[in-house]
C-alpha cells in the first residue's frame, strides 16, 4: 500500500503541479500560459484550452485546440524566530508544473474540452529546524500537490451569450517531516503516530465549477464563474495533523470579470476572485493549541488560520503585428496569514501579494502558437504578534517563467 501511495504521489507530480506552486495564498495567479502573462485573467477573457480552468462557458470560444505547456517555478521562502535565527526553506527551490488542454468544437455553438493543470500546492523544506525552539531539530518541511482534471460542457445560448459546466475531478497529496514534537507539545495530537514522517499520502474528489459570459457591447464582454468546494477524502496517514481526522478539502472560489477590447489591437481584463480558506478547518481554523484549543486532528483541531482572501488581476494584450501579441498583468490579493499565526505557517508561508507578469505568443505559419510567460511576485515579509501563536517572522518572493506550444485543429 505504501508502495502505492508514492506511486501515485509520483504520477500526480509529474502530471500537474510540484508542492510549490503558491501565489495567491496556495493557488496559481493564473491557468494557462496566456492568462498568466496578462496577471490572471480569464474569467471574461478566454483564450487557450486550459480556459476551462477558469471559466468553463469560455471553451465554445476558443475553438478546436490543444495546448501543451510548463512552468519553471522558483520561489524563495524564510522565516524568522522572534528574537532568534533566521531559517531557510530553500532547500529544494526549482519546481517544473506541466498543464495541458484539449477542446473539441461539437457543432458551431458547443464544445467538450478537458483542461489539467495544478490547481494549489505548497512545499517548504529546511535542512536546519525551525522549530528547536520547541524541541524539535530534524529537517522540517510539508509538500502539498493538487492537480485537478476538468471535462467542460460549453454552449452559445445566443450570440453573444454562452454557458459552461464542468466536473472538477481532483487528486492531492501530501507530506509532512520534522513536525512530530507538537503531538505531545501544547494540547497535542489525538493521534501523534499521523501526524509527521508518513510519506506522501493519497486524497480524491470533485466537485463543480460553472461559468457564464455575455457580450454587452461591441466592445465590452462580462464573465462569472463559481467553483464549489470539492470534497476530498480524507489523508489517512496525517489524521493527527488535519482538523476533522485529516480533512482537506479545496476552498470553494468565485469571480467576476469584465474584458474590453479598447482598440482594434489592445484588450483590457480585469478579474476580481473570492477563495474562502475559512469555511475549510484545516486550513481556516485558529492556531491556538499553545492556549487551550481542540487538539490536532480533533473536529475543530487548530489550523493554518488562513483569512479569505479576494484578488485583483489586470491584464493586457496587444496584437503588436500579425504574428506577435504582447502581453502584461499585474495581481494584488492580501496575504491570508495573519501576524497571530505565523507560527504553523512557518510549514506554508504563503504570503506574497503584489505580482507583475509578462508574455508574448508568436503565432506561426501554420497557425498554430507559441507562447511565454514571466512572473515576479515581490518580496513580502508578515513579521508575528507574540500574543497567540506568532512568533515567528515570513518572508517569501518568487519567480516564474513558462513556455507552452498550442496546435490549431
């Protein structure tokens, strides 16, 4: 079974995302190539095979296409005790994350498509233990990897309306070292044996995203999307870490965007998304087990204490000829970690806000695309409140560059 379970873990992070692969709070700042060059955009705006990522109404615009593409992911994370060392999470630091679409026009007003990519994941890994301070030397790290495969339904219901479904199949899995200490530490763990040095263990599930978009004018198109929370089963093997005996399931997310083509050559997008990691009590629920709180892996066990948080992405494109478009964004989202609970996050420090992003795509002779994309997220550091659990300063910056080929059918 064990044997298994790294299988599996292996296939999930050679066909979606490595455990890093953190921007907006734990989940990717975009979907596909040319949605991450323009800052994220796409609910209103879709553009490539991975649309269905997004918003699912959006594929009956795309045409028939696959896209095939990679991220090379860098991102650089510290964290600080309080009146203490510094300590670095760097030690593994480039991450490759594959993504692919496929989308089939059925008639001239539907389509069935399939969009993979990873959806969230975080990694840290210290060589050196953050958390001596509570006894605990060994190397200290998590990764978490999520990949989701989307079968899309989309049909024009007139014009310029159109309406999509599609089934969120999700596969994660995770791994935790270095931890095992807080099982007898503060109010401890309802099961110490699950909470630390298990290898990767194995979670699946699904839910629904579905999505609208609507040509207002010749020159404006809106777009809504929600996604439901997709209920996961449960990590076994990390029963005494996870709220409700190991439950991690995928925060539900909605967003709203308008897209405006200002001038023959230039478009405008601009997206605002809702992820609520709250209503999930692994990631959402007060690290307080220092205080009195439910032990770790109890029903209302302690958490990540991450926030909800609500991103802003603007996008542009610019058709500089034609075979070249141009393409930049920028994403702003407020970290979720409050400065009261730096101290679990030092295992997720997922707390950069500001991104800038570039990208191109070369159009060939033969129609089909080449595309690419950078991204910088800037450093941001969340310094802890010692008054609950935040003794510890997080520091975090990262890089990206991505590269995809899409065919034309």
């Amino acid at each position: 079974m064990h044997f298994r379970k790294q299988l599996i873990a292996a296939a999930i992070s050679s066909l979606c995302v490595s455990g890093a692969w953190a921007t907006n709070g734990y989940a990717p700042h975009g979907v596909g190539q040319k949605s991450q060059g323009m800052g994220g955009v796409g609910v209103a705006y879709s553009q490539d095979a991975l649309a269905g990522g997004v918003n699912p109404a959006g594929m009956v615009h795309v045409g028939n296409r696959i896209d095939l593409g990679v991220n090379l992911f860098r991102p650089q994370r510290e964290s600080t005790a309080i009146g203490g060392p510094t300590f670095d999470g760097n030690d593994k630091e480039l991450f490759l994350i594959p993504e692919f679409g496929y989308n089939r026009m059925l008639d001239a007003n539907s389509s069935f498509g399939v969009s993979v990519f990873g959806t969230g994941g975080m990694n840290t890994d210290y060589s050196v233990g953050p958390y001596s301070g509570f006894g605990m030397t060994d190397p200290t790290g998590v990764d978490l990897m999520q990949l989701f495969i989307v079968p899309t339904y989309a049909i024009k219901l007139n014009e310029n309306h159109s309406v999509g479904i599609g089934l969120n199949l999700a596969a994660q899995a995770f791994s935790a070292k270095g931890i095992a200490g807080f099982g007898g530490f503060g109010v401890g763990s309802i099961d110490p044996a699950n909470l630390s040095y298990n290898g990767h263990d194995i979670s699946y599930g699904a839910g629904l995203r579905i999505g609208w978009q609507g040509k207002v004018s010749d020159m404006v198109t809106l777009g809504a999307t929600y996604q439901t929370r997709t209920y996961m089963s449960e990590f076994d093997d990390y029963r005494g870490l996870f709220a409700e005996q190991g439950d991690f399931d995928i925060p539900e997310n909605f967003a709203i965007c308008i897209a405006v083509a200002a001038t023959p050559k230039l478009n405008i997008a601009f997206d605002v998304m809702r992820i609520n990691y709250s209503k999930v009590n692994a990631i959402g629920n007060l690290n307080n087990f220092f205080a009195g709180a439910a032990q770790l892996g109890a029903d209302n066990g302690a958490g990540f204490g991450w926030e909800d948080q609500t991103i802003y992405k603007l996008g542009f494109d610019y058709a500089y000829s034609q075979n070249l478009t141009l393409r930049a964004g920028f994403n702003h989202a407020d970290n979720p970690i409050p400065s009261s609970q730096t101290t679990f996050n030092v295992l997720a420090p997922g707390v950069v806000e500001d991104h800038l992003t570039l990208g191109a795509t070369w159009t060939l002779d033969s129609g089909n695309e080449l595309t690419f994309s950078y991204m910088h997220a800037f450093e941001n550091t969340v310094n802890g409140d010692m008054s609950m659990t935040g003794a510890y300063n997080l520091k975090m910056h990262q890089d990206a560059i991505g590269v995809a080929y899409s065919w034309k059918m």
